[in-house]
C-alpha cells in the first residue's frame, strides 16, 4: 500500500473516531426548556454528515481511489503546478496568534469586537504582500469582521460575548 492511500485511510478512521466521539458527546447533553430541538441538534447532525462521508471515502478508498486526487475538477487550474511556496514560519504565527486570541478572549478585558478585528488584521497582514494597499484591506475586512460578528452573535443572537 503507498503512502498517499495509507494517509487517506488514516484521515478517514480519524474523522470517523473524531465524529463518533463528538456525537457520543451531543447526544449526553442535557434538553433545554427554551429549545425544541434541544442544544445537540446541530453538533448531532454536523457529526452524522461526518461519518456519513468519511465512510463513503473511506470505501472509495478500500476500493482503489484516491481521495485527494480528482481526476476531473471544477476549479479552473487545480491540476497545475502550484504558483505559491511553502512559509512554515507563517503557518506556525497564524497558529500562534490563534491560540493568542483565544486567551484573549478569556483571560483578558478586551472587548470582543476588538480582539477579533485586531487578530483578523494582523494575520490578514501576516498573510499579505505587505503593500499599502494589501495592509489598508487586512485592516478593513478585520473591523468589519470585528463589527460583523459582533452584531451577529451578539445583537442577533444574544449571545453574552466577552
């Protein structure tokens, strides 16, 4: 067996064994007085779609098919070379300011709305070309990502954000 269908086997049994325990963990949590369908709908659905699929991937596999190698595609040019290199250093700052963020969140009196356009910004930036005009947009879509979510979870939804 090579490598490439040894990792589609192994994706496949971890999102199987990941979505299992989730919906295990949706199905013991308590029914709400104030919701019908009760607050493990979503995670219950979300992770019966996951297994779902991942059994229907992981008997495409058994059967000889690759997973991560379309042979037809909608997206114009998938099957080019890819015109990007590899920046590990980014990859590993991005999650680095995630886990920030997270801690932010919960450890600091930092307005939601902030924290989050501060962390869309300066990973938007991080991720940029870094020209004036890149920078200029990272910020934008970072106050509006601030703003909008804001209003979303915690306008709309009423939801107690920190």
């Amino acid at each position: 067996m090579d490598a490439a269908r040894r990792a589609d086997l192994g994706f496949t049994a971890a999102v199987i064994v990941t979505a299992a325990v989730f919906l295990h963990q949706a199905w013991r949590l308590p029914s709400s007085r104030f919701d019908p369908l009760g607050p493990g709908a979503f995670p219950i659905a979300i992770c019966i779609l996951l297994l779902a699929l991942s059994a229907i991937g992981l008997v495409s596999v058994l059967r000889g098919r690759s997973l991560g190698r379309a042979e037809t595609s909608l997206i114009v040019g998938l099957d080019e070379e890819a015109g990007h290199r590899r920046r590990p250093a980014l990859a590993a700052f991005v999650f680095a300011a995630t886990i920030a963020y997270a801690l932010v969140l919960q450890f600091a009196p930092v307005d939601f709305s902030v924290a989050t356009a501060f962390y869309v910004a300066v990973t938007g930036v991080a991720m940029s070309r870094r020209t004036r005009r890149h920078v200029l947009i990272a910020v934008a879509v970072g106050v509006g990502a601030g703003a909008g979510l804001t209003l979303v979870f915690g306008g709309l939804l009423g939801l107690v954000l920190p």
